[in-house]
C-alpha cells in the first residue's frame, strides 16, 4: 500500500489537483456562510446544525483532520488550499528574513489563543455561519499577509493554528516521512531537496518549512507536500537507482512521542491552552451536565452576580483558559515535589507533560464521535438546503420532525470516553517507562504511573468546575 501511495506523491497533478480543489470548496463554503446570516440568536443555534459551511467546518472536516493525524501525521496540510496560497504570495512578495519570535514558535501559540478565547469562546463562530465565514478569510488573509512579507512557507510553519495541533495528535501516527537510507542523502551532490533554486515552485520544490529530509526524525512540521520526492526525482545531477529518496515510512504506533523530545515553551502553553479547549468540549455530554446541575443545581456565576453576557463570556474564558488548566498541569507537579523527586518546574514542563498527551488525544477521540455522530439526524436536510434556513423554518413550523438519538446513546458515548481515557492511561504508561530510561530516573519511579489517573481525575473535577460556572 505504502508503495501505492508513494507512487501517487510522485505524480505531477499530485497533490496540487487537490489543493485547487480544496480552495473552490472553500470559496463555496464561504459564499454559503455569507447567504446564511440572521440576528435571531435562537434560530442561529438551530443553524448551525443544518448550514452546510458550520457543519462541515467543525462537525466533519476539524474532527477528520484530527484522526487523520493520528494515523498519518499532518496529511491535511498535503491537500490543505492555503499552503497554496501563501506559497504564491511568498513568491512574489518581499521575502525578508524572519524575526526570533516567529522562530520560537509564539505565533501559532498566540493566533490559537485568540481564536479559541475571542473566537470560539465569546464570539462563538462555530454557531454563526457569518462568523465561520470570517474565521476561514482571517485565516486566507493572515496567509496571504505572512506570505507576502516572509520568506519561504512562514505561515504554515509558524503561524497556521491548526499547525500544532496535528503536530501534537501526530506523534501517535504509524507512518510518517522519512528518508529510506539516509547515505543516499549524505552522498548526494545537487541537494534538490533543499536547494533554493526550486524553493518557491508549487509542486517540484525544494522543502518550505526549514526541513532537511535526511534529518527529518517526527512528523512535527512536514506538509507532506511531496515536492522533496519530486525534486529527488526530477533534479538528479547524476542517475541514482536508489532516488527519489524521501517517502511515506511505517514508523511504529507512537513512535515520535515514545523518543521522548522535549517541548519548548511556546509548544507547552498551546497544550496549556488546548486542555482548557478540551475542558470546554467535554460538558457538551449531557450526563457530565446532569451530574454537575445534581451537585450544584445554582452556577457560580449567579452566587458572584455576574449577568451581562460579556462580563460572563469574559470571566468564564480567564477561568477555562487559565484557571482549570493551572490547576491540571501544576498538580501533578505539586505530588512529584512532595514525593521528593527533584524535578524542575522547566524539566516538567518539558519532558513530564508529554506523559498526559495520549489521555488528551483519547479525549478527544471519543468527542470527535460524540460530535459526529450526534449531528447525523441533520446530514441528509444540509444535501438538499444548503444554507439551512428553510430546513430550520420547517423544523420550526413542524413540517419535519428530526429523529433524537435514544437516551441509551449518552450512556454508550460516555462509556466510549472512559474506554478511550483508559486507552489513553495505557499509552502513558509506555511513555513513562521511556522517560524513565531516558532521563535515569531511579528515586520513586513508581510515582510516576500514579500521575496519568490522578491527570484524569483532575481532568474531570476541572470538568465539573467548569460545568458549574
């Protein structure tokens, strides 16, 4: 199969037919999302389960692109329009050197942190076809923007949000690319692979994001754009029966989480900012709710008197995105201190937290079902209505009648989750055993696989917290 799928990388049309596709499929979601806008804040939350641009956004194409990355790394980015279009840009725009901030990796944590508390938080534009919209052209805009202004493929590398985290949920992948022998590129003369000359081509080209195929150890930043096969292939100085080189490998399940890389911080705070997203998509269980209204039947935002809607999305972002998260990463900590470990705060922060990855990419395995699945009874409306506004005025007229899922399916859904957090608890157990031999940890090792379940424990209780607000 491999071999198949190798062979298609190295077609011409291959993957630059796709991405063109991809983009008109944009420009129609965007000229739907458009047509689709109202002021009545209660028919907007119908709409957004039966307008085509809001359904597939975040309903089909976020979660796809995350299971994607489990199994294939970043294969989203290999068809993904706007690599396309900041290319182009890139290439005709000033190409100036990039400054140390952008390098550190900062950008993509800081635009994900403003679109998930400004944008999905308290303006919510995954409810709002407009907003959707708006999201998608911020994010050609900034492309464009980036692309004219840098050199090289900035904006996918150090700016596209979506970028960490298929970085992050790519370290479970089985396959991955790599090189096949790695002195075939020790020995080679041209080095068409990272050779300026083909860099701002759109199919044929040398790697865009900084990568030298021969040291390429994770799949954190390749695009799977192929153009280092093609050039491999094409732009041979002298006749190799070994080129092209670069390929998709099978690397092993986890394989660039269990090499136990450290994080830097920019990478670190956008898992920080991450787990305060996933906090917010896991109330959207309705036992989670029913168990938080049975414990707290009053929310705390009617005990501090908060009413004003923006006062209340305001708080209730510092206290999802800061708060709860705070108290889930720095915990664990706190019980590895006392056990008298001596770990820094930056080791942690470095290495420790890589231990919680899998619970959080298993997390998010069970919503993205969750999600999927409860949307289906509206799929076959969004086929014949587009826009969703006459699907919606006959569901409110009573003129057609969407099936509920059975009472049953909240049970099987929330015991999918503890199947996939138990799952998630197992992984982690197998990075802390590489951690162990990684940095010779002798003293109180056995503490170490406590801290995955009481992650999960904290996890839930910060649900719960965050329920009750």
């Amino acid at each position: 199969m491999l071999r198949r799928i190798n062979k298609l990388l190295a077609n011409r049309w291959f993957p630059i037919c796709f991405r063109i596709i991809t983009f008109l499929a944009f420009l129609g979601l965007v000229i739907i999302g458009f047509s689709a806008y109202t002021s009545d804040e209660a028919f907007l939350r119908r709409l957004s389960r039966t307008n085509l641009t809001t359904s597939f956004i975040w309903r089909l194409w976020w979660p796809l692109i995350i299971l994607s990355a489990i199994f294939f790394g970043r294969v989203w980015c290999m068809v993904c329009p706007v690599e396309m279009v900041t290319t182009f840009f890139s290439k005709i725009g000033f190409k100036c050197k990039r400054p140390r901030w952008i390098l550190s990796g900062w950008g993509i944590t800081l635009f994900y942190t403003i679109i998930v508390i400004l944008g999905v938080t308290i303006f919510e534009i995954d409810r709002n076809p407009k907003y959707t919209t708006l999201y998608l052209l911020t994010i050609l805009g900034v492309s464009v923007l980036v692309g004219l202004i840098f050199e090289k493929n900035t904006f996918c590398r150090y700016f596209c949000p979506v970028g960490y985290v298929l970085d992050i949920f790519s370290k479970m992948a089985v396959w991955g690319w790599r090189v096949k022998s790695s002195s075939v590129c020790y020995s080679c003369s041209d080095k068409s692979c990272i050779n300026d000359k083909y860099l701002y081509q759109l199919n044929y080209k040398s790697c865009g994001v900084d990568l030298i195929p021969a040291e390429i150890s994770s799949n954190n930043n390749c695009l799977l754009c192929a153009g280092c096969l093609k050039t491999c292939k094409t732009y041979q100085t002298s006749n190799n029966s070994l080129r092209p080189n670069p390929a998709i490998r099978k690397i092993g399940f986890a394989n660039d989480l269990l090499q136990i890389k450290h994080f830097n911080i920019a990478e670190w705070f956008f898992l920080f900012f991450l787990s305060g997203h996933l906090i917010d998509e896991i109330t959207e269980f309705r036992l989670i709710s029913n168990t938080c209204s049975f414990f707290i039947p009053q929310n705390i935002s009617d005990y501090l008197s908060i009413h004003t809607a923006f006062g209340e999305d305001l708080i209730a972002a510092a206290y999802l995105f800061f708060i709860l998260p705070v108290i889930l990463w720095i915990l664990p900590y706190c019980l590895i201190s006392l056990s008298r470990m001596r770990i820094s705060l930056g080791d942690y922060l470095k290495y420790f937290s890589q231990i919680f990855i899998p619970i959080i990419v298993t997390l998010f395995v069970g919503l993205i079902i969750f999600e999927v699945a409860t949307k289906i009874p509206y799929y076959k409306y969004i086929v014949h209505d587009v826009r969703g506004i006459e699907t919606i005025q006959a569901i409110l007229n009573g003129q057609i009648a969407v099936k509920r899922l059975p009472t049953w399916s909240q049970w099987a859904f929330s015991l999918l989750l503890l199947l996939t957090t138990i799952i998630g608890i197992v992984i982690s157990f197998k990075v802390i055993r590489q951690l162990v031999l990684k940095l010779k940890i002798q003293k109180n090792k056995q503490l170490l696989y406590s801290l995955p379940i009481i992650f999960v424990l904290i996890f839930f209780v910060d649900v719960l917290m965050f329920r009750c607000f």
